[in-house]
C-alpha cells in the first residue's frame, strides 16, 4: 500500500479554498501511485478557529464530505481528513473521516482525547475506530490521543495494522511527536502515521515533522516543518516479521485492577 501525507497550512476559515487545493493533492497522489492520501486535524478549516467554529462546523453530509467523496471517486484514491462534525445544533466533535477509492465512507472517529480549550467546544468521542479496508486494517486516532499509548493498544488489539492520526501539533513539540509515534508503531508492532500540519494561526506555530514509522519503531518517513509531501509505501508483511520474535499484542498478559 501507497501512503501519501498531506503536510498542509489551511488558510484558516477558507473552506472552499482549502477543498480546492485538495484536487491538486489528489492529482499528485494519482501521478505518484498512491492508494491512500492524508491530511491533518481540521484540514478544510483550520484548527485554531473557536471563535468561528460553530459557522465552519459542517453535518456528515454537508458540502465538504460531498467534495471529498467525490475527488476519491474520481482520482479514485482512499482519503482521510480532520472535519469540525456538527452532530446537532448545539454538539461539535473533531472528527476524522476516511473514505474509500469509490467515495463511499468507510469510518468517521471522533477524538476522545481533548486537549487544552478542545474541551469547551467539542464533545469528546466514546468509541475507538478500527476498519477493515482492502488495504488493510486501520485504526484512526487525533493528534493528543497519540500520547496516549492506551488508545494505541486497544486499536492494535482489534486488529489495527496501520494507524493514522490527523494532527495540528505545536512548536516546541516536534521532537515529542516524533518520540511518541516511533513508540506507539514499536509498541503495537504495527505501521503508525502522524499527518501534522504546518503554518502559523495567531499564536500558534505548528511543527510539522509528519512521519511514518513501522513495527520496529523505524522511521520510514520525516518531514520538515513546511508544506509538503510524504509518500511511503508500507508492506504489511513486516509486521509479521517483526511479531516473529516476540509479539507483544500477544503476549500481553491482563493487568489485575487498581485497588480502590
């Protein structure tokens, strides 16, 4: 499978414009051969738009899943993206949604693990998501969920072979991103993507460092802290290489409970 990250720098609240450059992401997928293309948290919005973010916060079946289905339709490319999901008119989740290379939509996740003012304009979601594509098995996670190694595990344990994470990480973080993802793919034994962005939105200064890393917690893939492109391919069969020796997932031993 053909993985391309997206390392984008949305102009915050142009949605119509950032939909827009997605057709010419899609176009440089297709001409590199890709299966599966990723972008960032929020990708169409921004991420630091609170104060609009009830004005940008889009229903499932609001104008940017219909673009998006229909550019994997026809670039006929598997696509994943961060969305501002309005679930009524009062709840907003931070979304990821994946869809298929026929623009049907595989799997929406909703980031359980909120971070800083996260907390005062989304819910945060209940449910992990693993689904099986013909691709392979992917796990979805958001940004501060990887620095959670349960979430991780948990995708792992349900099959999970390749886990991908939309992300809007922070200066001074990039070294820590880079830490954490190498361990989550070296933990589960399992291929983990970290799609960041890039860009300034007021106070903000993201860092960008997209990466993949593989079963043994190698780096396959690193960006720098601009705009641009990653493209790795990922051979599953390196996972069964790396459980070979020993396999944690399985090997794992349940913990006795905390006492109260």
């Amino acid at each position: 499978m053909r993985l391309m990250l997206a390392q984008t720098n949305p102009v915050r609240g142009e949605i119509a414009d950032n939909v827009s450059e997605l057709e010419r992401l899609c176009q440089q997928a297709q001409q590199a051969g890709v299966d599966l293309l990723a972008l960032p948290e929020l990708a169409f919005s921004g991420y630091n738009v609170f104060s609009q973010l009830h004005q940008l916060a889009e229903f499932e079946n609001g104008q940017i899943v219909k673009s998006v289905s229909a550019l994997a339709k026809k670039y006929r490319l598997h696509l994943l993206f961060g969305l501002a999901e309005r679930i009524d008119d009062h709840r907003i989740a931070n979304a990821a949604m994946l869809f298929d290379d026929k623009g049907q939509r595989l799997a929406t996740y909703h980031k359980r693990q909120l971070w800083d003012k996260e907390h005062q304009y989304f819910i945060a979601g209940e449910d992990i998501c693993v689904v099986n594509t013909r691709l392979g098995c992917v796990g979805l996670m958001i940004c501060y969920d990887n620095e959670f190694p349960e979430i991780s595990r948990a995708l792992a344990q349900r099959g999970a072979k390749i886990i991908l994470s939309p992300t809007a990480n922070m200066v001074p973080n990039a070294d820590r991103q880079q830490l954490q993802i190498r361990a989550r793919a070296m933990d589960n034994q399992c291929f983990v993507a970290c799609i960041n962005r890039s860009g300034v939105e007021d106070e903000l200064h993201y860092c960008g460092n997209s990466l993949v890393a593989g079963p043994d917690g190698e780096v396959l893939g690193l960006l720098g802290t601009e705009v641009g492109n990653l493209v790795v391919d990922i051979d599953l069969r390196k996972i069964d290489l790396s459980r070979n020796h020993q396999n944690y997932i399985k090997d794992l031993r349940q913990l006795p409970r905390a006492q109260a």
